[in-house]
C-alpha cells in the first residue's frame, strides 16, 4: 500500500512539474501557413495595435525573413513591423539609409514599417540592475499593446547566436540603447561605446551577455504578457542579419519554433542545433563553434536566473 502511494506521489509530482514547464510549438515547415499556425497554436491572441519585431536586414544581406514569408502572419495580426537603428554605421544606423534597405528588401510596399527610434527614444524600466539602470528603447514603442517578437534564429559575432532574446534587446534598443547594452552600461555614445575601454567584450563578454538578459527581461515586462515569441530556423549562418556579407549557411533548414517563454524557445533551438547529426551538405559545427566562441548559451542560463524565464519546457510537435 504505502509503495502504491508512493507511486501516485512520484506521479502527481512529475505531472505537476510537467504542467509547470513552459510549452514550445515546433513545426518543420517554413511556410506562411505554419507560421499562422504556430501562431495560433500558442493560444494568446494578439489584440490593439500589435508590433512585429524582426530584423529587416542589413544592405546586401540575403538572409533575414522575407516579406513573403512573414505577410500571412502580419495580416492575421493587422500588424506593423517595427526595428530601430544600428549601432555600428553600415546601412540601418541612419534613418534615410536604413528605410532604403527596408524599401529595398521590399518590406515597406507590403506592410506598414515603424521605426522606433526615428524621432526619439524613452527609457523603461529595468528589474535586473547589475549592469544596466535602465533600458533605451525607440519611443514609438508606447505606441504597442501587442508584441509578436519574430525573430531569424542563426549565429551572431558578438553575442554567438541571436534569436528572440537579441531581438527584444539590441533589436528594441535605439542605437543609444544598443551602445549601453554592448558596453553593460559604460556608454550610449555611439561616438565613444566602441573604444576598448567601454567595450564589453574579450574577458567581459558575460557582462555583455548579461546585459542583452536584462533588456530583454525589461521589454517582456513592459507588455505584461502581452507578447509572444517565435523563432525561425532557416538560413541559419554563422552570422547574423547585421552582416552585410555573411557567410553562407551550412546547416539546412530546421524549422519554426515559438513558446510565450523566450528562455525555453532560445533553449529548444539550441538543444536543436548542438544535438543535430551532422552529414555532407548539413553541418551544425560551425554554428555551434561560433556560438561557443563567444559563450554564447550563457544568455539562457544568466536569463533563467534572473527570471524571465525556464531552460527547461515541453516541446510539442505541431502535426
């Protein structure tokens, strides 16, 4: 009897912690129907005046989610896709140059597109404190009820992989908001963030890392629950859409995951990729060492610590 019990306990408290983790949908499909449907699957539905946070890529790069991918999902939603200027120069820092590239990846003639960070930029709040006093976002942001954070899982040079945690920080920052992340909290100076001395990099990438947690953690909290986070993996480079010559893919296409947990949808995508079984035209090794390179996965772990969300999750496999 007292065996039987037990058995029950162990159980219920398998199931209750089964309950407790955070779902992640996974479609194989990258189609504009599985998008709805992973969308829709995730049973939140996003009401107001929804943005939809991608990145439109830099001039010359070929690897960002198309407009043609992303318009069913857009329209379902009444959407506008929304980004903020760059940090480093290049095609996106400048608002003129950065809405060309936007007009020439073809974003602008299909949907409505917002700026963010244009004509301004606020500060939010913060909960996370160790580094950052704030986080500096474009002011249009308070112009959102709704954010649908869709993001291009692939590999990134400073922070080893960007997916929907990168893109509510550095994608949501202002380019003053992107120099206090990189920097963790030295500068917001354009003009100065980059000097060896306010870089956050070589033995102080965790602060960086750390910081890119708590931004996130600050955009999630500044919708309250009124955001939902998707990830598609496809042209999975080892560098990231900000790279206006990146390298070419050598990991083929894998599929869309999404999860209202950022932590646990970064996590299942890296599970995906680190435990893959490479072949010939199919490899994850350079992924995984661009990511290792720059300690990337710490950005899950240093993210579950501070709350904002589980490493750990159940993944579903939408049929």
């Amino acid at each position: 009897m007292k065996r039987f019990l037990a058995s029950i306990v162990a159980a219920l408290t398998i199931a209750a912690v089964t309950q407790a983790q955070p779902v992640v949908y996974f479609t194989n499909e990258i189609t504009p129907e599985s998008l709805v449907k992973i969308y829709k699957a995730l049973g939140v539905e996003a009401t107001g005046r929804v943005a939809v946070k991608i990145s439109t890529g830099e001039g010359g790069n070929k690897h960002y989610l198309k407009p043609t991918l992303i318009r069913n999902l857009v329209d379902e939603v009444n959407g506008t896709i929304v980004e903020c200027g760059t940090a480093y120069g290049g095609s996106r820092q400048d608002p003129a140059k950065h809405w060309q590239t936007i007009h020439e990846h073809g974003f602008d003639s299909i949907f409505a597109v917002d700026l963010m960070d244009e004509f301004g930029q606020i500060r939010i709040p913060i909960q996370d404190k160790k580094h950052l006093k704030y986080d500096i976002v474009g002011e249009h942001l308070a112009n959102y009820d709704f954010m649908i954070n869709l993001a291009h899982f692939k590999g990134h040079a400073m922070g080893g992989f960007g997916g929907v945690m990168k893109n509510a920080s550095i994608g949501v920052a202002s380019t003053a908001g992107k120099c206090y992340i990189h920097t963790a909290g030295k500068s917001d100076n354009p003009a100065t963030a980059w000097t060896p001395e306010n870089l956050a990099a070589g033995p102080t990438q965790d602060l960086f890392l750390e910081s890119m947690a708590a931004a996130a953690q600050a955009v999630h909290n500044y919708f309250n629950g009124r955001v939902i986070y998707i990830n598609v993996m496809n042209n999975m480079s080892v560098d990231c859409d900000c790279d206006g010559n990146p390298a070419k893919p050598e990991l083929k296409d894998m599929g869309i995951m999404a999860s209202l947990d950022p932590v646990a949808v970064d996590q299942a995508c890296l599970d995906m990729v680190f435990n893959h079984h490479a072949s010939a035209g199919d490899d994850n090794a350079p992924l995984i060492e661009r990511i290792n390179r720059q300690h990337g996965t710490y950005i899950t772990d240093y993210a579950q610590s501070i709350g904002l969300g589980s490493k750990t999750y159940r993944l579903v496999k939408l049929q």
